[in-house]
C-alpha cells in the first residue's frame, strides 16, 4: 500500500502512530487486530524510518546481531543470505557504506524480524535512480518471499505505481482517496470541453481539481459510469496526475466525501 500527500500532510505523524511510536490524542488506531506498541503487535511489525537509520560505528555484522537481540523472532539465516546476496561485506562499518547499501541494510533489518506487516516511511528519497530501484526490488522479493504486507510512504509516485496495488492520498491530515490503483486509474477522468460550471454536471462524476478559462474547463473527474456527452473530449489519467489532483485541491473543496474503492 503506498501512502502520498504534500509535505505536512500527516503521513510521517500517521506511520508513527500505526508503529506504536505516538500514541493518539483523539480517536484509537488498531494495527493487525490490536493496540500499536503493545507486545503481540509490536512483535509482528517492521519499521524503517525516514532516512533509512544505521548507526555508522557498527559494521555490518553487528548490526545483526543487534536485530537478533532485540527481535525474538529474527531470521539470522534469513538476514545472512540477504546480506550476502547484495554483496554488503560484513566487516564494513554503516558508515562507510553508500547510501543504497545502508538503505538495503536498514530493509534487512526490517524483514529479518520476519513481521506481518513492514511500515516504511520514505526510505528511497535520497538514493539516486538505480539505488531506488535496487532497493524497491529487494523490497519486492521480501514480499514475494515471506507474504509480508507493506506500507510504503513516498513523494515518488512513479516508484509507488511500481510496486504498490493500493493507494492512499493524504491531504490536510485527512484521507482524500483510497482504493485499488487499477480501479483509481480506471474511474478518474480529464474532462477537456467549452466552459462549464460545475453544477451543471451530472451527478455520478465527483469533481476532484477544476480550472477554467474564458471560454474552456478542464475537470479531472471520477466516476463509475461512461462519459457519453459529446461535448467533452476525454482522456486518462496517470498516477502521477491524479495524485497531483487531490493534492492540489483548493481549502474550499475539503468538504467533500472521501472517494473510496471496496476491496
């Protein structure tokens, strides 16, 4: 699951919260069936914080065995043939190491617990293109490997479209979209015709960003149902444009619902 939104949007603040790292001070949050930061759920979530923490005086083999103390159920073989396989010598201190290297470290960490559920909070944002893609290929072997569940936070939209099927757009600390990513793509629309209030849409299209000029709008769309008015030329959407839909969204919209797709 990827979670985006503009800087400030609540997402780092939300992952603490799911990682028992705050707790609320209104509402409740329940990860995995239980309370965040209790001992059974604790024990079933991995964490990788922002800017992907290692300490720079331990090698590398150290910090495994700092994984194993402070994890019951670590996968030392598990974590070995990871460290392994990315060619990470194990007597190299983290800082030396590059940032894509202690990136992957960092992941071994996460998975080598062996959670259910693994939250990560922009850990590619500072690696460059290939670091990033290395990293999210490993991430997506871990996944494939151990059916782990992911919660991915990232500004990258184009790495989220690549390795998440569902999505959450996080805007003024409030959901503003969530659902599959192929039915978001699927159901929004760019809406591209002779000037037209909004009021004078029908019904079922929930108008997500409007702009106009004298004589043209330009609405992005969703809807569940075709477009058949003639007037409208009508053409898809990236992920990267709808993101940039909702959070480009004016104050004087945020009374609308949250759009939801049902699993």
């Amino acid at each position: 699951m990827g979670l985006v939104g503009p800087n400030g949007a609540g997402k780092t603040t939300l992952l603490n919260l799911a990682a028992g790292q705050l707790a609320p001070t209104a509402g409740s949050i329940t990860v995995l069936g239980g309370r965040p930061g209790s001992g059974p759920v604790q024990l079933k979530v991995g964490v990788v914080a922002q800017d992907t923490p290692t300490y720079a005086g331990l090698t590398v083999a150290e910090h495994l065995k700092l994984g194993a103390r402070l994890n019951p159920g670590w996968d030392s073989d598990l974590a070995h043939r990871r460290i392994e396989r990315l060619g990470l010598d194990p007597k190299q201190k983290a800082g030396k190491l590059s940032g894509g290297q202690r990136a992957q470290l960092a992941l071994t960490l996460g998975v080598g617990k062996r959670p259910e559920l693994l939250i990560l909070d922009e850990p590619v944002a500072a690696l460059d293109p290939l670091a990033r893609r290395e990293f999210l290929q490993g991430l997506m072997e871990a996944v494939a490997e151990q059916e782990l569940s992911v919660v991915l936070s990232s500004h990258l939209v184009s790495d989220l479209e690549r390795v998440c099927d569902y999505l959450i757009v996080l805007v003024d600390s409030r959901v503003r979209a969530a659902g599959e990513v192929e039915e978001m793509l699927a159901t929004h629309h760019r809406l591209t015709g002779p000037r037209r209030d909004t009021a004078r849409l029908p019904a079922d299209q929930h108008v997500v960003s409007e702009s106009h000029t004298d004589v043209q709008s330009t609405f992005i769309v969703r809807t569940d149902l075709p477009i058949h008015d003639p007037a409208w030329t009508v053409s898809q959407l990236s992920l990267e444009d709808l993101v940039l839909a909702y959070m480009s969204e004016s104050a004087a919209t945020n009374h609308r619902p949250v759009l939801e797709v049902q699993r």
